[in-house]
C-alpha cells in the first residue's frame, strides 16, 4: 500500500465529512479527509453557529429592554456593538474549527488541503492548496461536499447591497432597513436578529405562509408575533425585481395582482441552498445525479457505485447540519460493517433559534390529514405555564401534539415557546420509540419548568389537561 493509497476518502470537512472520517477511524479505517477551505464547512462557519451566535446576543438585548420590567436598573441603554459581536463571532468559530482540526489528527485522519475531482471510481486528483496535484486512492469514497446559497434568476439580483446568508453574517455594519426575500428557516432567523438590533424589516415570501415545514398554527404565531415586533410580512407575493433607486435598493414585488415595492439598504436573498458538485467530475466515475444536481442516494446513503456513498446537503434530503452527521455514520457504518443501516426522516427534528423558538419534529396536522391518518391533536398556551411567565414569552407560545387514534401513539409534537429547541429532543427520543399517549402522561416532568407544558398538551388530547381551562 502506497501513502496516498486509503480504505475511506471523504470530500468535504464540513459536519456530514468530519463526523464520517471520524467513525471510519474508529472503526480502524485508514482515513484521508480532503477540504478546500475552511474545515468545519458551513455549518461552522457561515450556517449554524455564527447565525446562533448573533441570535444569543440579539435575545438578551430584547431581554434588556425589558430590563425595568425584570427589576434591573441599567446605569445606560444598552447598545449594540456589531464589531465587538462580530469578533466575538469569528473567535467561537475558530475555537471550533480549531476542534475539529484537533480531532481529525486525534483521530490519525490524514487531511489534505486542496480541492478533490474524481478520476474514476477509485481514485481521485487534488488540487492542493500551493497549486501541485496529487492523486489519492481509495477503496471506499464518501462524497461531503456540501450546499451553497441559491440565487433565483431575478432582475438586479447582482446588484451591490445584495447579500446572501454568508454575506450578511461577515457584513461591516447592520443595515438601517434590509429586505429579506424568502421566509424559511434562514430568512426568518435573520431577520429576528436584525429587528431585535433595530433594522427595518422586510420580509417577501412567494408561499401563503412562513416556514414550509412548520406547523401551520405555529407558523401563524410566529408571524403574528414577527410582525407585532416591527416586521413588516408580504406573504403570497412573488418578487419581480430589484432596483437602484436614490441610493437605496428597491424590491419590485407582486401582491393580489397589484405592484408593490420595499426598500432597504440591503436585500438578503435566503431562497434555498443548491448543492456543491462542481469541480468534482462525478461523471469520471460515472456517479447519478439528480436534474436539480444533488447526488442520488440509496436508503443506505450508497450511490450508484456500489463503492461511493454520500452524504449531507449535497444529498438534498433535509439540509441540517445534525441529518448530516447521522448520515455520515450510517453511511460508514454501513459501509465498513456491511449492516443496513437507514434514517428514518419523519422525526428529524427541526428548529429556529427565535425569541420564542420554534421546534418541532415528527409529523404535523396538515401532513396528518395529507397521509389520511385518523389523528387528534392536543394544545398547551403556555400563557398557564409559570416558568414560561417567568421568561415573559408567554405571547401566542403554545405547544402543539398530533396523536394517531388507532395506536394512541405520538407521531407529532410543535412548540413555539423558550427552550423549544432543547425540549425537542424528549420527543424525537419519544416519537423513535413509539411511545403511547399514556407513557407520555405517566413520565414525571420536573416543577416549574417549560417541559411541564409537553406533558400538559397531551393531556389535552384525552381532555385531561390540569392548567387548562
Ligand atoms: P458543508 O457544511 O457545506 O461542508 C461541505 C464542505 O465541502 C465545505 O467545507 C466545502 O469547502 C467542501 N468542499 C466542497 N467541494 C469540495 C471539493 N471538490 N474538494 C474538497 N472540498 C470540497 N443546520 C442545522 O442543523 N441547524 C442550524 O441551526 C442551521 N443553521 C443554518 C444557518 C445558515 C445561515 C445556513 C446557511 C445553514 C444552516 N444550517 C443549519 C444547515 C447546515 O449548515 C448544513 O445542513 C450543514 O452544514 C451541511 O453539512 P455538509 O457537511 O453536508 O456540508
């Protein structure tokens, strides 16, 4: 065996790549892990941590302005510093990027700075970062190569001022009045931070909600609540173009057949992600893929060559940072221990680090009544919540449950209210393990705590709930 000859070659050092090169170390693989830029990849460092990052900052600058209400006297207002904000930024970033690199040598992964392209199916060329090339092979490859901001071909969509995702997190200064187009999970996080720090907000979404993906009560309160806070929501509008016009951009927009225009110092473009293949010649090793240019994948995350197997947002299934990561593992796992191994998406759980967050997993009303399912649902305001009265997030929050009747079983839970996104987790455990309404009722939740709330909204599916009226 030659140095640069590998049992697993993995594309990509973002979370989906890393977390795979780690299990096929310790599954006593010799691994090779090839990134072209920053390890850590976007969740790292302009996805996941940094937008939370600004969010933490931006919750407790709405809490501060509650500050005489908490019965806290401030010597002076509070203000945002977005250069301190985005030091500390870059500095939580480089902690972790630091740590994986950290586990990567830990882990006896060889990492080769340079940009890989396939050759054929065993063996790939890297562009290394001094321009010299080296070709790697490898009797197993895991593709992680990620997604990138898509750009919808609208007119004046390359004009200065406008930004995407990236941009805006590393941008100099916040904008005075921004307009975001597209309200998913990123345009709504964004544009919490930026109305907490006092930007005018604008949000043009083309679907009649927010949120695909979200509960539609849930959605509804969010909206409720975003627009409540000072942003101003245009849903079911679909953008036409965008324009200089006296030093500002504006956003043309249609609405109910009539013209409509936003303006701002910026225009964020969060429409969506499309996946990274370019570069890679997955047609040298004759790999599939999709019209949209995502690689296809099986249920055991193997590609159509039976030696290549892929993973995270360049698969398209749901781009989230912690699908990646199980797919990496199920991937090598099954890829080493020849086992089975599948990922069952339906209780992926989703969250959106707003001031209240939003969190939810298994499957919503909607899609109940989509599948035909015979459900009932169970509601919990938390306005009769004190730890909830306690954080003051008790406007519009409520946690939501959808039970299938025949099984009595829990297929879906929603809740928009603080520590939503930690809360989540008991019922992705819940849901994985079929875990019956009863179970659910007869688990004790600790007093006073948010969690109470969960146990309370199933109750209310049998009527039973306590703190309800
Ligand atoms: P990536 O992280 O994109 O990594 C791919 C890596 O491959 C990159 O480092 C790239 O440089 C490298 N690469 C590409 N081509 C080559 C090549 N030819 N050779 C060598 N290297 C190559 N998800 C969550 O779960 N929670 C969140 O809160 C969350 N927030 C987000 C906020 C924003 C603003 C964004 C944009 C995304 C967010 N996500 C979140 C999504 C999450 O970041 C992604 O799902 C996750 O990063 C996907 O990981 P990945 O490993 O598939 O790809």
């Amino acid at each position: 065996m030659s140095a640069n000859d590998y049992k697993v070659t993995v594309i990509g050092g973002g979370i989906g790549g890393y977390v795979s090169a780690i299990r096929a170390a310790q599954l006593g693989a010799r691994v090779a892990l090839i990134e072209r830029a920053d390890l850590g990849g976007t969740c790292l460092n302009v996805g996941c941590i940094p937008t939370k990052v600004l969010l933490h900052t931006a919750e407790l600058y709405e809490e501060l302005k509650h500050a005489d209400e908490l019965g806290l006297e401030l010597e002076n207002k509070p203000k945002v510093n977005w250069q301190k904000l985005q030091t500390r930024r870059v500095s939580i970033i480089n902690k972790l990027v630091k740590g994986v690199e950290m586990l990567l040598k830990s882990n006896n992964i060889t990492l080769i700075r340079g940009e890989a392209s396939f050759l054929d199916n065993k063996s790939i060329k890297v562009r290394l970062s001094d321009g010299k090339e080296e070709v790697i092979n490898s009797e197993y490859f895991v593709i992680a190569t990620g997604s990138e901001p898509m750009i919808p071909p609208i007119k004046g969509s390359d004009l200065e001022g406008v930004i995407d995702s990236t941009k805006a997190l590393c941008s100099e200064k916040l904008p005075e009045e921004v307009v975001i187009i597209g309200g998913g999970v990123i345009g709504i996080e964004f544009a919490s931070v930026y109305s907490s720090f006092g930007t005018k907000v604008t949000m043009i979404e083309m679907m009649p909600k927010l949120g695909q993906s979200i509960d539609s009560d849930v959605a509804a309160m969010l909206a409720a609540n975003m627009e409540k806070s000072g942003i101003q929501i245009q849903t079911s509008a679909k953008v036409v173009g965008i324009e200089k016009k006296d030093g500002r951009l504006c956003v043309k927009y249609e609405l109910n057949g009539e013209d409509k225009f936003a303006y701002g110092d910026n225009v964020l473009i969060s429409t969506g992600r499309k996946p990274v293949t370019t570069g890679l010649q997955t047609e040298n090793a004759k790999i599939a893929v999709s019209n949209r240019g995502f690689i296809n994948i099986d249920s055991n995350m193997k590609t159509n060559v039976k030696n290549i197997y892929a993973v995270g947002d360049v698969t398209g299934k749901i781009m989230l940072a912690h699908v990646a990561e199980e797919q990496g593992i199920v991937a090598v796992e099954n890829m080493l221990l020849g086992s089975n191994k599948t990922i069952n998406y339906d209780i992926v759980p989703g969250c959106l680090y707003t001031k209240p967050e939003v969190a939810y997993v298994g499957i919503t009303e909607d899609e109940a009544k989509n599948r035909g399912i015979d459900y009932e649902t169970g509601m919990f305001p938390l306005v009769n919540n004190g730890k909830t009265l306690i954080t003051g997030d008790v406007e519009n929050t409520f946690i939501k449950v959808v039970t299938d009747k025949k099984y009595d079983e829990i297929i879906g839970i929603s809740i928009y209210g603080p520590r939503a996104t930690e809360m989540i987790s008991e019922f992705s455990l819940g849901i994985n393990l079929e875990v019956t309404v009863d179970e659910l009722i007869e688990t004790i939740h600790p007093h006073p705590t948010v969690s109470e709330g969960l146990k309370e909204a199933v109750l209310a599916v049998k009527k039973q709930a306590i703190h309800s009226m």
